[in-house]
C-alpha cells in the first residue's frame, strides 16, 4: 500500500521491560493517564482486592492502590497512592517507577489496546466531516473502534503532560505523528 512511513505509531509493547499496572477501584483517571503515556494499564472498577492480586501477580502488573492495608499485601508489586488529585498521583507514579514518554499517545485511553494507523478513506463516515476535511493522521483502536486524531483528543492532554512534565523535570521526548501540531 502507499502509506508513508510517518504514519508509523510508537508501539506500545515494543519494550518488554515496560512496567505494567493495573490500578484499584479509586484510580480510574491515573489508568487513563497512564494509558496516556502508552502503559498497559489494566482496570476494572468491579474487580476485588482478591482479584486485583491476582491480576497482579499473574500478570507481572504493578498493583496502584490508594488502599494501605492492600499496599501491604506479600508477594505482589503494589504501590500505594499517596494523593487524591490525578496529577500528584501521575507524578508519584512517574517518580516513583521511573516512567517516559517515549510510547505517549500509542494506546486506547479507554480499553488499554494499542493503537494502529488507519487509512484516512476507511474511518471516512465515523469521523464528523469537518475533522475528515482538516487532518490526515488518524489511529484506530481495535478494542472499542474508536478514532483518534491528533488536534481533538490529545491535544489538551499533550498541554497537561507537558505541564506535569515541568514539574517532574522531563521533557516530552517523543516527536511522533500524533504531536506534531504545535500548541504554541
Ligand atoms: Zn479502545
């Protein structure tokens, strides 16, 4: 096909050393944060404590919990959530696992799957008309089939992350398709 090499997205499960999580009841936005930055993120607000443990060790995830008597479960990799607001909660992972940015915007923010680029004619009647006049680039995820585009989704999360990033002391090191638009 004649699909330019730029239309590439950074994929997700490239790095098998990525650290992976899965998030407690009380931590569906940093999941979606999380997912954000590309990080296989499991989560279920139905699941257990039981079942987030087993998850866990099952799965080799990160255990995120705001819940100290979980944090101190044996034999699984948990971190305890120090803070209420979504940003702090980021940052203390960030910190705290050493995370990049390397894989941002490369994964569903609401299924956990990775991203594919998709060709402009196929998602044609499922993107409003203005959006299919105005960009180019658009990625698809197979789990939910949602679209994404760069200058609607992701845009005001780029500007919060770079914010965030300012305050960890990282820079937002991935130029990829889905960023290219400057905010500036
Ligand atoms: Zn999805």
């Amino acid at each position: 096909m004649d699909t330019p090499p730029s239309r590439s997205l950074p994929d997700p499960n490239a790095d098998s050393s990525s650290p992976r999580f899965i998030a407690d009841a009380m931590l569906g936005k940093l999941a979606r944060w999380l997912r954000i930055l590309g990080y296989d993120t499991r989560y279920d607000a139905r699941a257990d404590d039981h079942e987030l443990v087993r998850l866990a060790r099952a799965e080799g995830r990160i255990l995120l919990t705001r819940d100290r008597d979980l944090a101190r479960r044996r034999g699984v990799d948990c971190l305890f959530i120090e803070d209420e607001e979504v940003e702090a909660q980021l940052l203390q992972v960030m910190r705290d696992v050493t995370l990049s940015t390397a894989r941002a915007f490369s994964r569903c923010v609401v299924c956990n799957e990775p991203l594919q680029p998709v060709d402009k004619a196929e998602i044609r009647n499922r993107v409003p008309p203005y959006v299919y006049r105005t960009q180019e680039r658009f990625a698809l995820c197979h789990g939910c089939a949602r679209v994404y585009w760069p200058a609607t989704h992701w845009q005001r999360m780029r500007e919060r992350l770079a914010t965030l990033e300012l305050g960890a002391g990282l820079a937002l090191d991935h130029q990829g398709d889905h960023q290219e638009r400057s905010h500036r």
